[in-house]
C-alpha cells in the first residue's frame, strides 16, 4: 500500500496455494462441488495471508466462473496440466519470495469450514516448535475407527479415510495432548507427511518438496513423506478438523484421482519434468524465478 508516497510492504506469514481442474461437461456434479469449495476460501482471506489459485486447464465455465472470485491474490491459468506438482513448486517459490512463515496447500474440492482453526494452526506451530505441520482435514481423535482407511466400520467415512500409522518408518501412532489453542484442541504424533489440507512450516516445506523431476499425485506425495520422515519432526493434529473433503467418496465413481489412477488413464511411469515447471510457471506468472 502508498503511504505519504512510500511503499509499506506488509508482512505476509502465510502463503496459500489453491490448484484447481474441472471438465463441467464430463461432471457436472464436481462443478457444483468445486464452486462450494471455491467460495468457502473467501474466509481464509486477511491481511497477512497471500492466497492464490492455480488451474490446469479447465473448461471455460470454470475458467470463468474462478475469474469471478476475487477474494484470492492471484488467479493463473495453465495452458497444461501439471497436476499438484506445477501449483506446490509456485507455492514454495512464493513463500521464499514474500519470507512467509507458513504455507498450505488446497484444491478445488477442499471446503473449509472452520476458517478460525486455519488460524489456530498457526499459533500452535508458533508454540510447538517440534512439529513440522498439522493435518486440518476432517478428523476426530476420539471416533478413529470411522476414518480408518484398512478398517471395516460400517459408518467409514470414505471421503475422509486415512492409514492409522506412520507409512515410512512403518510404526503405529503415538499420541501426545490434547493442547487447547483457542479453544481448538490439538494433538502431536509421528504421522507421516499427507498432501490433504495442511499449515506447514515454510522451511519445512522446501526441504521437503523436490526440486528435480517427481511423479505426480501418489508418487509426489511419497518423495515428500520420505523427506519428511528424515526431519524427524512431529505432526500436529487438529481435532475436528478445518477442513471437509467435497467429494462423494475415495471410490471409482466418486474421487477423480482414483479413478485416474485404476483405470489406467494415469501412467504410473509418468513424470512431471522439473524444467518444465519452471518455465510454465515463468510463461505464466511473467515471473523470472531462476531455480525450483
């Protein structure tokens, strides 16, 4: 902002990153889902956040329909799907940039519903210095069984299920608290690193999101759960959640990654190049960013 004629930069601490990608005519029902979740970002919107969107190549109703929405700092839109990974590498070079604190990351289909626990999140990293980032999907310490991703309870709940264990070092939760912060309770344990909603420390996040050529979705995923583990940081959990999966469930039908993946649409040998990255997202934002 101009003030007296100098430039008052603000302090920006957290660093959000949205990707988006909808085909409105193949689903209609993701359309309707991602403007529900789109418009519920508005609330994470302050001062002291940057918050942009990054879609690969959506139809143009949704293409217009994000151009609408000006509660985010920036709108880009990719001539080419790079998956998660082109809007993570943007994510990270932006908060280096702007010397945020923390970052997030969200999609299209992530509705935030407690947007005064995002900002507990924060608070609680500022005091628990032994955690590198907190889960905020939809969970609850107390109802485990529901979310259990290898369990059977007839009431799973499959938009929100989740492995009850730390994949990479292969050990079962250890669970420390609950902490009251805000009135929001929270947990620590060794859970691994998830791409679901999450605040992460900046500078947990570039040592763990790869600069070089990386599989997209799952196989992303599974370099940052490595990184992470090496870190050996804890994992902050916030009860309830902030966060709702809006989506029908993790089958076929209903989460577009799995049946991506399952149907072989997906080619589990692709990678998403490093360079290209970098020179999309240059071509894109008219930035000049050197290195991932």
């Amino acid at each position: 902002m101009w003030i007296n004629g100098i430039i008052i930069m603000k302090k920006i601490k957290h660093c959000i990153g949205v990707v988006s990608w909808c085909n409105s005519d193949e689903n209609p029902d993701r359309f309707a889902r991602l403007k529900e979740s789109i418009l519920s970002h508005a609330s994470l919107k302050r001062d002291d956040n940057y918050i942009f969107l990054w879609d690969n190549g959506s139809s143009e109703d949704v293409k217009e329909f994000l151009k609408s929405c000006n509660f985010y700092d920036d709108i880009y839109f990719s001539p080419k799907n790079l998956y998660t990974n082109v809007m993570e590498a943007l994510l990270n070079l932006k908060a280096k940039e702007l010397n945020a604190e923390y970052t997030t990351l969200l999609a299209h289909d992530y509705l935030i519903y407690d947007h005064n626990a995002v900002l507990s999140c924060i608070d609680f990293l500022d005091e628990n210095i032994d955690c590198g980032y907190v889960r905020m999907l939809r969970f609850e310490v107390g109802n485990q069984e529901i979310y259990n991703k290898m369990g059977n309870n007839p009431r799973k709940d499959m938009a929100h299920q989740v492995t009850l264990h730390n994949i990479v070092a292969g050990q079962p939760l250890l669970w420390e608290g609950p902490q009251l912060i805000n009135n929001h309770p929270f947990y620590k344990n060794n859970w691994h690193w998830s791409e679901f909603p999450n605040v992460c420390r900046a500078e947990v996040f570039d040592k763990i999101f790869p600069k070089t050529d990386c599989g997209p979705l799952q196989a992303l995923e599974s370099v940052m759960m490595i990184n992470y583990n090496l870190l050996n940081l804890k994992t902050g959990v916030l009860d309830g959640g902030a966060a709702l999966h809006n989506q029908l469930d993790f089958s076929m039908s209903g989460s577009l990654r799995v049946n991506r993946i399952h149907s072989n649409k997906l080619d589990p040998n692709l990678i998403v190049e490093g360079k290209e990255l970098l020179e999309t997202i240059n071509k894109v934002c008219g930035t000049d960013y050197k290195k991932l």
